[in-house]
C-alpha cells in the first residue's frame, strides 16, 4: 500500500518526485466484468474536479496494481496532459 485513506501522497508519487504510479487492490468484482477503468480524481483542487490518473481496458482477472508490475490495461491522459 502506497499511502492510507486521508494521508498526503508521498512525494515519490507526484510530479515533483518520479511520479510513480501507486499500488491500488480492489475486490468483490460484480459478474460478468469484462474489464475495468481506474480514475483517481482530485474534487478539492482550485480549478475544479482534476484527473490525475487514467487507466482503461483493464482485463476482469485483475484485482491490483503494484508499483513493480507495470500497469496492465492502457493509459489514458489525465488533465496535465500526460
């Protein structure tokens, strides 16, 4: 686990540290998932609801993304552009 519910993300996380993707699970998948969309929102930033990450087509058999694994799925662009 990269960081628990209400803590700062560590800065090796963001884009001022090596913007590391950080380790998500996830469990209890409804039946007849065939694939998933991960999106991590920030609704308190100044300009509004901001996009920090985007990952889609993510295969039904996956319950977790770790740091080491690399990301399965594709990446989509979040609001700065990447």
């Amino acid at each position: 686990q990269s960081f628990r519910d209400g803590e700062r993300i560590p800065q090796q996380h963001t884009a001022y540290g090596s913007d590391a993707s950080v380790e998500l699970a996830w469990s209890d998948v409804p039946a007849g998932t065939r694939s998933f969309v991960l999106t991590v929102e920030d609704p308190d930033a100044p300009e509004g609801t901001f996009v920090h990450y985007l990952r889609y087509d993510v295969p039904a058999g996956v319950h977790a993304l770790r740091t080491v694994d690399g990301a399965p799925g594709r990446a989509g662009i979040n609001d700065f552009g990447t």
